[in-house]
C-alpha cells in the first residue's frame, strides 16, 4: 500500500481527512452564504453572480466536482466512523451518562452522524430545487441568464419546503457546532489554551451561518425583501 | 444511611450479564465506595453468596486499577477522582447507583466488574518507550529542558492508565492514552530520536487492538482522574502528520 | 534458640577501602559470554521498581526473563504509590552533598543496623539511577534553566532529593516498565499479568523453578529458570491497616522461607507518622500524607484529656506542641520513628483528638498567616486536596488530623553483598529483601534502593552466578520437584476450599492486625509479645478451622487469593513478634519499653545486637532458629540518636 492509503486508512490519517474535507465544504457554505445574501441587492445582483460563476465553465467543473469528492469522502469517513463505534463496544451501557466539565458531548456532537445524514438527502433534494430545476429567463443588461431570484422568490412562499429548509438550517448548524472546533482538534490546531477560544469562536460561527441561511427564507416568506 | 446499588454480574465472557439489586442499609458516608463493595461483599460471604469481583490495588487514585462505570459515569460523579477516591458521603441517603464494568472490545470481560486490559500494555510496547540500555547515560544535567515542555511532559505522564478515557468515550477510542504517552516523548530531547516511528506504531496498535476512532467528543478528559488534556491528542495527530515519511 | 553462623550467613562483603569495594567486586565477579546469556532463563517475581528494572536490564543483556505480577499489568505495581521523590549524590545545589554524606545519613538514619558496604555502594549508584531516569523520559522537576530541580527531606541537611510533583514512584515506575516494555517488544521478555508465585522449587538445593496460580483460571503453572529474582515489596499489609496497596502481600516471600530462604529482621517495620487516620471498622486501607507536610505543620493535641472541642475553639494556651516541646532542636521534623512514638503516647495518655481518639492535629494556621494561602495551596495544594477528598474536611480551615500507620518494613529476606539468599539462585530485590535501611528507612530512599538494587547490582552480580552455573543441567517443568511443589500447593488451596466455615478472611485479618498493631506496632514489650504470639498460634488454628472461602478455584476469585496471603501473614505475624521479643534493644522502629531512658527515649544496644537476626525455618510446628550476622562497623563510629 502507498503512504497515502496507508496514512488515510490509519484512525489518525482518517480524522486529519474528516477535518480537512470539512473545512473544504465549511469554506464553500461560507461561499454559498455570501452568494446568497446576494438575492437582497435585488433581481440582478443574484442573476449576475449566477451567471457570473456559470460562465466560467472548467473552472466551475473543476471546483464542483472536487466538492463533491469532499462531500462524498466526508459523508463516508462519518458513517465509517460511526460503524467501527458500533463495533467497538458491542456490548453498551444500561445507564450512560455525560461528566460534563470539560466534556464536548451535546446534542451537536452526538447527532454529527444523525445532523450529516439528512444533510446529505437535503443537499440532494437542494440540488433538485434549483440546480437542476429549469429556470425562467431574465435580461440584465442585455444579457439572458437564469431568473435565479424568481426561482428563489417561488420556492420560499412554499410554507412546506421553507419550513424544511430552515429545520436543515438549523441542523446545519448543529453540525458545524462540533464539526468546525473537532476540525481544528483533528487537525492538531490546538492547546490547552486555545482550546475554549476555538470552541467559542465555532459556536459563533455556525450561530452565524445557520442564521445566515435562515434569513433569506424567512424574509421571502413573509415578504420583508 | 440507605443506598441502593445496581451490579453487574457476569460468570465470564461467554455467560451473559445482568444487573442484579442489593440494598445497603449502614453505609457510613466516610466510607469510599469501594470500601462500601467491601462490605458488601463480607455481607454476601456471609449468607454464602459469592462476593463481586472488582479491581482495586492502591485505593490512592493512582494504580489505576479500580474500574467502575458509576451511573453512567467513569468513575463516578466527580472530577479529577478514581473511583476508589469517592467518598459516600458525596451520595444522598436513599440514592441508586448502578455499577457497571468498563465496556469495549478492547477490554474483553473477565467476571462481574473485572476487565482485561492489557490492550493498554501492548500499545506501551508498540512504541511507549525511550531505547537506553541500562549503562552509563550522559549526566542527568548534560541536556537542560526548558521548564514549560518539562512540565507539560509531566501533565501527559501523570496517566495512571486506568482506561476510564476509553470507558466513558461514545466511540471507544484509546486515543487519550496513547496521545498522552507519544506526546510526553515528544515534549523530550530524549524521545527525538524515535519520535516518528513511535507515532506511527502506537496509532496503528491503538487500532489494531479494536479501539474506536475518536470523534473530538473530549469525554475522555472530563473523566480523566488525571485530568489530561485533549491537546494530547492534538499534538498525536500533528506528530502522525509529521511522521509521514516513516509509513510504509 | 540461636545457632551458630555455621558460616551460612557468608555476607560477601569484597575487600578495600568502602570507596573501592564495589569496583573492586564487579573486577572479580565472573563473567557469562552474550552467546552464552541467550541460554539462559530468568524469572523474575514482582515487577515494582525493583522488578521492573532488573528484568529491563537482564533482557537488555540478552538473557531471557519471565516476569509474574499478580496485577493486570506492571504499571500498577504499589512501587507507583511513591510521593516524595528520590535522594542522589548529585551535589548538583553545590550544598556540600557527596556520596560520603549520603551514604553516612542514610546508615545513621538506619540507626546503625545495616552493612557499610551496602550503603555505600546505594550511594555510589544513586547518581546513575538519575542519569538512567532522566535518560528514559522520567519528567522530574526542573528549574527555569532548564536544570533538575532538588528539595529537602528528613534526615538529612542537604538538599538531594529529585521529585516529579508528588508522583516520584509513579514516574520511575514508568521509566522502568517503558524500559521493560521495549525488551517485551524485543521479545527478550515475557509477562505474565494476574499470576500469583505460590511457591519456590529447589533442585539440588537451588533454585530452579516457581509454581504460580494464574489468578483468572485459577491453574497452577510451573515455570523453570536458571536464577529467580524476588521483587516482591514489603510485608507491611501483616497488619492489616497500612499504607500498601490491598494487593501487596507476603506469600512469595514467606514461601521462599518455607524452603529454606533466612529472613532478616522481620521486626523492623516502619511506622509513618503522618497518615489520615482511621475513621470506622469498613477502613480497608491507610492514606499516606506526605513527610513534607511538616515543614510547615505545627503537630498539637489538646492539653486537656476528652477536650471535645472543635479545635478552633481550643486556646492557644491550652494546646500541647508536644514535638516542640520535646524535642526543640527538631521540632515538628522530628524523625519519623520518634514522631510516630510521640504521637502514640498522647494518645495513649487520653489525648488523642476525633471521633476514635486515635489522631493528633497537624495545623497550618500559623503556615498560613506567615506565608499566605497562596504559597501554602501552591505547596501542597494537591495533598490539601486529597486530604479534603478523603476527610471531606478543609485544612485550609481546620487542621489536619493525622495518626501513625505502617508504612514500610525494613526486614525482609536476608541477602548477602550480591543480593543472593541463603538460597543459590534465589535473589532477593527491593523492599522484599531486609538489606540496606537498617532499623528505620530515611525518606526518599526506598525508591533509590529499588532501582540501585535492579538496575545496577543485579545485572553484576548474576552473571558470576549463572557463570558458576554454565554447565548445569537444565530443569524442566516435568522434573519431580515441580510434582512436589505443586501438588502441595493444590493442596493448601483444597484444604481451604474445604474448611467451610463461618468466619470471613477479613475477620482473621482485622483480628491478626489489631493484635500486631496493638502489640508488635510502634512500642512493644516482653509480656505483650509473648502474649501476641500465643494468641496468633490461636487464632491460625481458628482460622484453618472456621473461614469461609467463597466460590471456586477456577475462576477469578480474590477471597481466595486473599486467604491464602492471610495464612501466611498469621505464620509471618508470628516470625515478627518472635523477632522483636529477642531483640533486647530499642533501635530504629523497634522500641522495646524495656529499653529507654527516664525521658522515653530509645537505648540501642550496641554490644549485643551490633547485628542482624536471620531467622530459619524448621517446620510448622517447630521454633525457627535464628542466625546471626554481626555488622562490623570499620568506617564509621555508631552513635546514639538524639533530636533533643
């Protein structure tokens, strides 16, 4: 086996891979999020940046299909994670409890195999929303592009999908609670120092995101933009 | 006063467990509760019961032996203390505790509350030493140690290996204890040498021996009795990175 | 009765100057080819500091070794309890410190019953083991310079002693199983965890091999081996309450001397004065405080008898510093023996403090207004800290309460200069052998004879052994002796499986230890040991008559190993009272009433017992037969203790 297998199959190598895979798809929501704020500098702002990464064709390809081999490696190093968790210890405890104290266990980092799981059939049905769901055309100046804030502006007065929409949200936000300081711990950022700073600064990060993405469906919804 | 206590009793590995109920209705609060097991235990003698087995050696919190999941919790309720430093007096009367064993593939059963756990002994001769013949060193004052990575080599040396980290961790994982020893290596002049290849071997035993990966859940250290900190996993990861030109 | 030497008792002792005796022994010691080390076994009992380091460095000479632990793993071992630290030469605070000066404090502190040569040459290695410590990742306290850090300790007016915070043994244990760890992953050693040495087997009156209970299966194994090493510890845990560990005992050695190994000493235990004291019967063991505490402790009981007062309220003027008091040029530092003496007679006289009456105060109030909170936590805020888990009291806020525990025995196998007992192929390691602490052992010495004893002594003095025995023939495990050996092993567990009777091991226990305490403790006379030693010949046939073993013998089952470790403690209990009435003298731990001054103060006896009492056995139901081994003091002149 290479270095690389070996490295990456190791306990060690598989948490530095969750880490890095991570904060690679961490750093494309804070895109995401950006682009998203997008839709409240009105119609063409939005269509704009759509078109804008549209049309820079391989490039796009390129960064797209390297999120999905983070996506999918990340999906799978989890369930794997969780599976040889399972094995670890099969016989449980009648009564199990958290001391607390210096302990990161809370619903975010207990659910991460839960919270990642139905991030993944979101971002499949996320896809089907609006990737690859046709588009009414619009014309800024003078250019035909996608009505991306159309497709937007419909699907959030949808009480349905935007209820979905900000429960994943808020998932998202859970997950990230423990996935972005664990990404540093994993990664070996970190000391006993840092250790609460980073812990902190996570909270207020995925506070922010969740937030983030909460704030465009809601204010389509109930028409504040 | 009365407490009520929930054991688990297992013949051995192939026999399945139970918890079984024994009330105790004199238990003094300055007894620790391995001394309340104790007595316990002279009371089953004595109707001709066969006595819980548990490990205990030192009863100073720093063997390591003792091994008692109290409630849920690795030794018990309180931080910074082996079981066998818990005192009843920390329980109210009337309370139920339920005793479980360590729990994981890597600590195979023995009987009732009695674990293997010399995983632990083979992840130390993976790697979890320093190679000096016994002869003539250099003198002990010939390579100075700058003060902070003394005492924070120290802070990972106080393990006592009692496995609690393993015990309480969701996932099973072992990698507190073996971080804490890799990492007091490298915080020495005297584990340079075999810095990488020991990180390398103590990881790749640590998972071989059927230990969980860990997931940053850090309740190992809040059971700690030792109170080591999760940076030693943290620098063991950084060390697996460093070490890469040593995996084959 | 006493026999005549018959030239048994041979100590070994090498000629020259002290300063050249151990030089001058490793040039005439034989030595055994690397090609010739590979064909040899050796097994080694007991992986403690002396253990652990011994089997490290045999292995790492190419020998092959086997080491027993009746724990789960050699980390455990009770050497890993150790708080204080270890003392060296090192002279490193430029205070004057040398191996002369070590070595005298350290034979004075024994009260002047131990051999020169052996303490001297504990000196000599103690800055090897420091350097070999410091070489394998040991993490002791070092300065901001980056240099090792040393403090003070009883006895001495030299700071020698190196430390890792109040975990010195757990450190050096560590160092030591590492080392032995690395051989185990060089396959030179193999470790058998959860086995308990049962007895010893002697071929051609050598020893050649051990019989074991593993402790899981309850089977008897038998191992063979060209040499075994006993690093066993101490016996402390004959009296029931101590500071030793529940699992430390004294079967491996008692067995030993069942076939025919001499035991030196067995009276001489040591008595720690500060330990948090008993609070109900349910006590199953002793907490040592450390010895430091009492820089700044000021030790007081009430002066009034039955004052139940809470101490706070308890005027300065009507407060005994009975330490001060008595001894103004020592005070509360006081050696440990005399602290420990001096406490029991406060108590004896109805002044002892809590709930039992069996405590003193030791206060840190004045410490505390002298030097602030801050600097007295930043002292011993862990030990404050461990006394509040365990007391559930505050000694920021109330003074501690402290009583006297047993807490080391300087008796132990007899060995001569190589470390050999009376016999060939048996070694004696550590606590478990009587040798170099004499009547009383100085703080931070324990741990430097451990790791003297393995590291540095035996790796020398084997080799003339097994080179002695190049040609033997081989045993193996089939041989008739292990036949022997074990079927009367099997034996003695049946017959206590079968007993079925109604009182628990913990009765005869806490029975024998309130005898031993009470009588064979910190003060002892004629008519009480007398007494004692009817009584424990009572209570052994009580014992094989009415204990209750539970369960079975094939499975794990830690009643059964105890009750064989309290059949033994109640033959040994016997063996200790027996030496201490012989020993007309008060020296060291062993205080005689018979033997003081007007004062209360210890009057050794130099012309008759100037020696060591080895005792033999002759069968159950004969009296041992004691050896003597007189000690020559040539270099130094022995004096009369005073802390006045």
């Amino acid at each position: 086996m290479s270095k690389a297998a070996t490295f990456l199959k190791s306990q060690v190598g598989r948490k530095i891979a969750t880490g890095v895979t991570g904060i690679g798809l961490v750093l494309f929501i804070i895109v995401h999020l950006l682009g998203n704020l997008a839709y409240f500098a009105g119609p063409e702002a939005i269509n704009t940046y759509s078109y804008t990464l549209h049309q820079m064709g391989p490039i796009l390809w390129v960064v797209r299909l390297g999120l999905l081999a983070f996506f999918v490696y990340h999906v799978w190093l989890g369930i794997s994670i969780w599976l040889e968790k399972r094995r670890a210890r099969p016989e449980g405890y009648s009564v199990y409890a958290s001391r607390g104290g210096a302990s990161r266990q809370n619903w975010s980092s207990r659910s991460m195999v839960v919270t990642g799981i139905l991030l993944l059939i979101f971002v499949f049905t996320h896809l089907y929303t609006f990737a690859f769901h046709d588009f009414a055309t619009a014309i800024h100046d003078g250019v035909e592009m996608h009505d991306v804030h159309q497709r937007l502006t419909e699907v959030f007065q949808n009480p349905v999908y935007t209820i979905y929409y900000v429960v994943i949200m808020v998932l998202l936000g859970m997950h990230l609670r423990h996935g972005v300081w664990s990404a540093f711990q994993s990664l070996g950022w970190m000391s006993r120092k840092s250790n609460p700073i980073i812990y902190s600064i996570a909270f207020v990060l995925a506070v922010i995101i969740a937030l983030g993405f909460i704030g465009l469906p809601i204010s389509i919804y109930f028409g504040l933009v | 006063m009365t407490i009520h206590l929930k054991i688990w009793r297992q013949k051995d590995r192939n026999t399945p467990g139970k918890l079984v109920d024994y009330t105790m209705d004199d238990v003094n609060p300055d007894m620790s509760f391995l001394e309340m097991l104790d007595w316990l235990n002279e009371r089953l003698m004595n109707e001709g019961k066969e006595p819980i087995e548990f490990d205990h050696d030192c009863r100073e919190g720093i063997c390591g032996s003792c091994n008692l999941v109290l409630n849920g919790m690795a030794h018990g309720p309180h931080e910074a203390t082996a079981v066998c430093q818990l005192h009843m007096r920390k329980y109210k009367d009337g309370d139920t505790i339920v005793v479980e064993p360590w729990r994981a593939k890597a600590f195979p059963m023995i009987k009732d509350l009695v674990v293997d756990r010399s995983a632990f002994d083979r992840i130390m001769t993976a790697g979890g030493y320093i190679s000096i013949n016994t002869g003539a060193p250099a003198d002990a004052n010939a390579l100075p140690i700058n003060k902070y990575d003394a005492d924070l080599a120290f802070d990972y040396a106080a393990c006592i290996g009692c496995g609690a980290c393993v015990a309480a961790c969701p996932n099973s994982s072992a990698s507190l204890f073996t971080g804490a020893k890799i990492s007091q290596l490298a915080h020495l002049p005297q584990g340079n040498p075999e810095r990488k290849r020991r990180v390398v071997n103590m990881v790749d035993k640590m998972a071989e021996e059927g230990f969980g990966d860990c997931s940053n859940f850090a309740e190992c250290e809040a059971v700690c009795p030792a109170e080591i900190s999760i940076t030693a996993i943290a620098e063991m990861r950084r060390e697996y990175f460093n070490a890469l030109s040593e995996i084959e | 009765m006493t026999a005549k030497n018959n030239g048994i008792l041979e100590s070994k002792i090498p000629e020259g100057s002290l300063q050249d005796k151990w030089d001058n022994h490793i040039n005439n010691l034989r030595l055994v080819n690397p090609a010739n080390k590979r064909k040899f076994t050796i097994l080694v009992v007991g992986t403690g500091l002396a253990g652990a380091s011994a089997a490290a460095s045999l292995a790492e000479l190419g020998y092959n070794v086997k080491a027993f632990t009746i724990l789960d793993s050699p980390r455990r071992s009770h050497s890993i309890a150790a708080q204080g630290g270890i003392n060296a030469a090192k002279n490193y605070p430029n205070d004057g410190d040398t191996i002369w000066r070590l070595f005298h404090d350290t034979i004075k502190g024994g009260d002047y019953r131990s051999r020169e040569a052996n303490v001297y040459r504990l000196a000599q290695v103690s800055n090897n083991i420091i350097d070999q410590c410091v070489a394998q990742g040991v993490p002791f306290a070092r300065e901001y310079g980056g240099l090792l850090d040393n403090r003070s300790f009883g006895g001495a007016q030299v700071s020698r002693t190196f430390y890792a915070r109040g975990q010195t043994g757990q450190q050096l244990l560590l160092g030591a199983y590492s080392a032995m760890m690395r051989q185990v992953s060089a396959g030179k050693i193999e470790i058998y965890p959860r086995r308990e040495m049962l007895d010893l087997v002697k071929v051609d009156d050598k020893a050649r091999g051990i019989v074991i209970r593993n402790l899981i299966t309850g089977e008897i194994e038998r191992y063979a081996g060209d040499a075994v090493l006993l690093c066993t510890g101490g016996y402390g845990n004959a009296y029931y309450l101590s500071t030793m560990a529940k699992n430390s005992n004294a079967t491996a050695v008692w067995r030993c001397y069942k076939r025919g190994a001499q035991f030196g000493n067995p009276s001489f235990t040591q008595i720690h004065p500060t330990c948090i004291p008993v609070s109900g019967k349910y006590q199953s063991k002793l907490t040592l405080m450390s010895e430091s505490l009492r820089n700044d402790g000021r030790v007081w009981v009430p002066k009034k008898k039955g004052d139940n007062r809470p101490p706070n309220e308890i005027p300065e003027e009507e407060r005994d510093y009975y330490l001060e008091r008595r001894y103004p040029s020592f005070g509360n530092l006081a050696p440990r023996d005399v602290s420990s003496r001096s406490a029991k007679y406060v108590c004896d006289e109805g002044r002892g403090v809590g709930k039992t009456g069996l405590a003193v105060y030791m206060d840190f109030q004045d410490a505390i207004e002298r030097l602030g909170v801050d600097a007295i936590k930043a002292k011993y805020g862990n030990l404050f800290a461990m006394y509040e888990k365990i007391t559930g009291e505050n000694p920021y806020n109330v003074p501690m309460r402290i009583f006297p525990a047993v807490h080391f025995t300087m008796g132990g196998l007899w060995v001569d200069y190589n470390l050999s007992s009376t016999i060939p192929g048996l070694y004696v390691l550590g606590e478990a052998n009587f040798a170099d602490h004499g009547g009383n052992r100085l703080g931070a010495s324990a741990l430097m004879q451990g790791l003297a004893d393995g590291y540095f002594v035996i790796p020398n003095t084997l080799s003339d052994y097994l080179a002695e025995n190049l040609h033997a023939e081989k045993v193996s495990t089939d041989h008739e002796a292990f036949d022997k050996a074990e079927k009367e092993t099997m034996d003695r567990i049946n017959k206590l499986l079968n007993v079925d009777g109604k009182k628990t091991v913990l009765d005869f226990h806490r029975e024998l230890g309130e005898l031993m305490w009470d009588h064979v403790g910190m003060s002892r006379n004629k008519k009480d040991l007398e007494m004692v030693i009817r009584k424990i010949t009572e209570l052994r046939e009580e014992f094989w008559k009415d204990v209750n073993i539970p369960g079975e013998n094939n499975t794990l089952n830690k009643y059964l190993e105890y009750a064989l470790r309290v059949a033994d403690y109640m033959e040994l209990g016997e063996l200790m009272a027996r030496d201490a009435l012989d020993r007309e003298e008060s020296c060291g731990g062993h205080f005689r009433e018979e033997h003081q001054t007007e004062d209360g103060e210890a009057v050794r006896d130099d012309e008759n017992f100037s020696n060591v009492s080895c005792w033999e056995y002759k069968g159950d139901d004969k009296k041992p037969v004691k050896h003597v081994e007189d000690l020559n003091f040539e270099f130094v002149t022995p004096t009369q203790r005073s802390y006045k």
